[in-house]
C-alpha cells in the first residue's frame, strides 16, 4: 500500500543537493492526512526520506521545470514534475542533528513531513532552549532557539522598515527573561540594549531599567563617563587633529594625572609600575584644558622667562583663560613664552567649546562621575558598572535617542569599550562574562557600523564578535539595511534572524552570510507576512520559517506606523505648536509645558 505522505523518488545526487521525481499519484495542492491539510511541493517545506532505522530530512528549494537535473533535460524523463531538496539533517533513533553521516540511494522514497515528524524535531524541550515562535507552516509546534548559541555565536536581526523587526527583539528579549507561565527561566539574565530611537522604554519596562539623557520620572540619568572611554578616542573628539609631539605631550599630562591620583592609594587594583594614560582613572578634562592653555598664550616681562606678565590669573572652573598682554613687536617687551608650546590654540578653543556645549553633557559632565579639578570625582567605575549590569532587572536599555548623531561612533564606541574591558578582565570573577555572560543588542547598527565608517564603535564590534564568545560577551546587529553593514562583522554572525526584505542588494548579503545553502528559501524573502521570519544558523535545529509571538498589546515598541486614516478623520482641535518646538529646544520628547508657561 502506498504511504499517503508519499511525495516522489530520488533520482539523482549531488553533495547535500538531491532531485526528486514526484511520483504520478501526487496531485498538486493540497493533501489531507491525518485529518490535516498538506501544502504538496511548497517552496521552504520538509521532506523526509527513510533509511532503514534514521531518516534524513532536507528543505524543497525548487520545485518544476528549473530542478529538472541536467542529465535528464534531453531526455523522455525531463518535465516539470522534479522537486530540488536540500538535505540539512536527520533523526538518528529519537534525537536530531545537524549534517548527515550518509546519503539517499536512486528511487528512495521521499515523503512529506507531518507535524508527527515536526514534533520529533522542535517539540523537544531541551535544556537552555527558548520558544520565540510558532512553525509558518504547523502552527501547533513551538519554535525552540538554543541560547547558548544565540549568545555566544553572535546573531542578526536583519528586516526592512515596517517588517515587524523592533517588535521581533523586543519578543526575542521577552521569550528570554519570561518563561510563558509568567516565571523567569534565567533570572540571571543580563542584557544591555542600545535603543537609538527610543522605542523599547515603553514595551520592556517591566523587566527592563531605562537610562535616558533626559530621564522621566521612573528612568535614570544616562552617563558615560569620558575618563572610562578610550584616551585617545576621547582626545580626537575633544582636540581634533593633533600632531605626534602634541599628542605625545597631552598623553604624558594625562598619565601625570592619574599616577598622582593612583598615589593617593584611593582605588583599588592600581599598579603605578603598569599604569597608562589609558587607565580607567579619573582626571579633570577642565584643569587639562587650563593647564595646556596657559603656556600658548603666555608672555613674560624678561626675555629670560622670570617674571610672569599675567594681567588676569583666569579660572579653570568656569574655562576662562588667564589673561596675558601680547607679545611686544620686535625685540620689545612683553616677549612670547617659549617653554611647553604645543601650538594647539585652535584645538583648544575647539575643546573648550565643547566642554560648553549642553548636548555632551552625559559624557563630559557626567554627574557625580565628573572629577573636579583634583582628579577626584564622587563616584568611581564600580557604582558605573553596578547600574547597568548589576540592577535587579535582567535588562538595562541605553537610550541614545537624544544623543546628537555626530558623537554617536565616539558614544556607542565609548560604552562598547566600557564594557567589554570590564568584563575582559574580570573574566574569572563572578560578575565577570564568563560566570555571567552579557548580550549586548545594537539597534540601527548600521549607522555606526558601516563598511566605510572608521569610528570608535566599529573596531569595538568587530572586537567583540571576534573574542567576545571567550569571555562571556554576546553581540545581536539588528538592521535594516544589511548590505550596509561591514563584512567582518556580519560574517561572524551564527544565528540569522531574517524578516522580510525588498531591497535585492540586502537579500544577496544575507544569502551570501547564511551558512545554509538554501537558495530556494531565501528567495521568499520578499513575500514574508510582517512578525515572520526565516531563522537559521547556529542556534536553530533547522532552518525554519516561524511566526514569531507578538507580546502583548500594551507591551510592544513605540514604532509602529501611525495609523493616517484614522488621525485625518478626527475633527481638527484647537492647537498650540509649543508643543513642538518646546520638546525640540529640550532634546526631550516627554518635555511637558510647566504650570507658568501656560
């Protein structure tokens, strides 16, 4: 008797590669089995192919006249009734692995795979496994991803706007922290998310502390210290441009600094024989600028450089230069100094202009962070370190939201650098990455990291989906523009999380990146409904294509698209454009108009 999930024949073999010869009681369209309804041949299903105790499953990538094999296109044989597969794994007694330790013989029989089979596959909880999803195809069997994997192997959430990509992190995240009876599976769960627009506060606050330059009322103040950033980053935003010798000069101030402050015996794990300006110690970005101002404008009463010609001693606080009469022409008196002259008068100006500047306020004045003009400063990187991977909450989003773009290489750069420094030395601790991972998940990654970007932020991600699987540091790009972010980085990717994608040139670099060659697959791209997905990689059992679960209606990201029809049908109000300019001026769009303005 023939078998109802019968689908066709092997008729030839190529690698992983195989051509079925549907069988001629196969009927295209739908088949009933079991009580349930079959799609036959459809672009992206399973099939089964039985070898005596193991069966080998494999995913249809084409179906008709383009799979016909090529030995058979001038003979009788040739037809559009030939299906490609791609075999990707099999069922060895009751576990399932990926690959295959062998291959079909010419005319095995090749089924259809029901949800029994399904089942055997993903319906298997094993332990570290998170559902995030449902089967496209079988909606009655959960999709597992393996966290271990998902950490560890770095991930990628690629999809084009309006795909449903910010509400599949957002359910991603959730489906971690949560377990569906509403308890917690890892309470020990440690994620930072960098939100670039602001859209996760309201669907993560639950489980999630916010840090905001402009906090409201339930979030924190966020604060990058600059003096926990890399140096010589922090100096090429502060001065620009410098020449060996200045830099080398302003370095030896800095390591001058920190040395006399690491003397003080304040702070713990210093060793003066191993310091470096680099060392995460704090100095005063405002006595620096004072005391390298001072000897460019400086001039003295006598040639020989005795007696100080200062009219005004100035005020480091407040960055107000001293004041020095000008060089007296020729030979005459005041004459200019000449001792510690870095000629750096416009870099300073440019640095004074930003330690004015309001909108760097988080990194430059950084709170109880800032060192005062001792180098001392209330708070140190312990308390820093605490508040974004030590909260009671499992996840700590960073709202970069109203961060000015031009600093936002220096910003994402500055809190990579933090963090994984952090976590890199401290490996063995047990705060450290490898008692306690973290994942680290990077929104609208591809502005800052680009293939043409050279920033601070790049050379951090690419050091950490080069080593972070080491020491315990986990990295998910999420983006919708794929084919703008670098190679390297996406290369190192194993798990992809793919929605739909329109734009051909983002389509070929995931398919060139996915380490499933699944043409056929990728191909549906295009025509995924939005909250689906292709998932493949390292932390998928098989390449699949899943509805993932949306979280609940109150809980989903502040991004989705305003509903027009509805907001132009409504009766127009009276109304009052403060209301836009006042959240502009205030970089805060929570700024509410106080009692008095009104």
């Amino acid at each position: 008797m023939i078998a109802p999930t019968l689908l066709g024949h092997v008729g030839a073999v190529s690698g992983a590669t195989i051509s079925v010869r549907q069988f001629e009681g196969v009927a295209s369209g739908i088949a009933i089995i079991g009580g349930r309804s079959y799609r036959v041949g459809q672009v992206g299903s399973f099939v089964r192919i039985p070898q005596g105790y193991h069966d080998l499953y494999g995913i249809i990538a084409e179906v008709g006249a383009t799979a016909t094999p090529e030995a058979a296109e001038n003979l009788s044989s040739r037809g559009e009734r030939w299906i490609t597969v791609q075999l990707v794994g099999e069922i060895v007694e009751t576990a399932f692995e990926r690959g295959i330790s062998q291959y079909p013989a010419i005319n095995d029989e090749v089924h259809l795979v029901t949800e029994e089979d399904l089942a055997k596959i993903y319906g298997t909880a094993e332990e570290g496994q998170v559902v995030i999803g449902r089967l496209a195809g079988a909606e009655s069997i959960p999709v597992h991803v393996d966290l271990d994997r998902l950490v560890t192997r770095h991930s990628a959430v690629l999809g084009s706007t309006g795909s449903g990509k910010s509400t599949t992190v957002a359910s991603l995240l959730r489906a971690i922290v949560r377990s569906p009876d509403g308890g917690s599976n890892f309470p020990s769960t440690r994620i930072l998310l960098l939100d670039i627009h602001g859209e996760y506060a309201t669907s993560l606050k639950k489980i999630a502390h916010v840090f905001r330059v402009s906090p409201a009322d339930d979030e924190k103040p966020l604060f990058i210290p600059y003096w926990a950033t890399d140096t010589t980053e922090m100096l090429a935003f502060m001065l620009g441009k410098l020449s060996d010798p200045a830099f080398a000069a302003i370095t030896d101030k800095i390591l001058s600094k920190k040395l006399q402050l690491a003397k003080g015996g304040l702070y713990e794990g210093i060793d003066v024989n191993s310091l470096t300006f680099d060392t995460p110690l704090p100095f005063s970005l405002k006595q620096l600028w004072f005391d390298l101002i001072d000897p460019e404008i400086k001039t003295w009463n006598e040639n020989t450089q005795l007696t100080s010609a200062i009219e005004q001693p100035g005020n480091a606080e407040t960055l107000v230069a001293p004041v020095y009469p000008l060089p007296g022409p020729g030979g005459a008196k005041p004459f200019a100094n000449k001792t510690a002259v870095l000629s750096i008068r416009r870099q300073l100006d440019q640095m004074r202009s930003r330690l004015l500047d309001r909108q760097y306020d988080f990194m430059l004045h950084p709170g109880d962070w800032e060192p005062a003009l001792n180098d001392r400063a209330k708070k140190d990187l312990p308390e820093l370190l605490d508040s974004w991977l030590g909260s009671d909450k499992p996840i700590s989003i960073l709202d970069l939201s109203g961060i000015p773009s031009g600093v936002l290489h220096h910003l994402v750069g500055g809190i990579l650098n933090i963090l994984y420094e952090a976590l890199f030395w401290g490996r063995e601790a047990a705060e450290g990455g490898r008692q306690r991972p973290l994942l680290v998940v990077m929104e609208e990654a591809h502005r800052y990291l680009g293939k043409d970007a050279d920033g601070p932020a790049k050379a951090m991600v690419q050091r950490i989906v080069k080593e972070g699987r080491k020491f315990g540091v986990g990295a998910m790009i999420v983006s919708q523009r794929p084919s703008e972010i670098d190679d390297t980085i996406l290369s190192q990717c194993g798990t992809f999380i793919a929605l739909r994608l329109s734009n051909t040139g983002d389509r070929s670099k995931v398919q060139s990146a996915l380490p499933d060659s699944l043409s056929g697959l990728m191909d549906s791209l295009p025509v995924l409904r939005t909250g689906e997905a292709i998932i493949t990689g390292e932390a998928a059992k098989l390449p699949i294509r899943c509805r993932i679960t949306l979280p609940p209606e109150g809980a989903r990201p502040s991004s989705e698209d305003p509903r027009v029809s509805q907001a132009w049908a409504k009766p127009k109000v009276q109304e009052d454009y403060v209301n836009l300019s006042g959240p502009w001026r205030a970089q805060n769009p929570k700024w509410k108009r106080n009692e008095k303005g009104k």
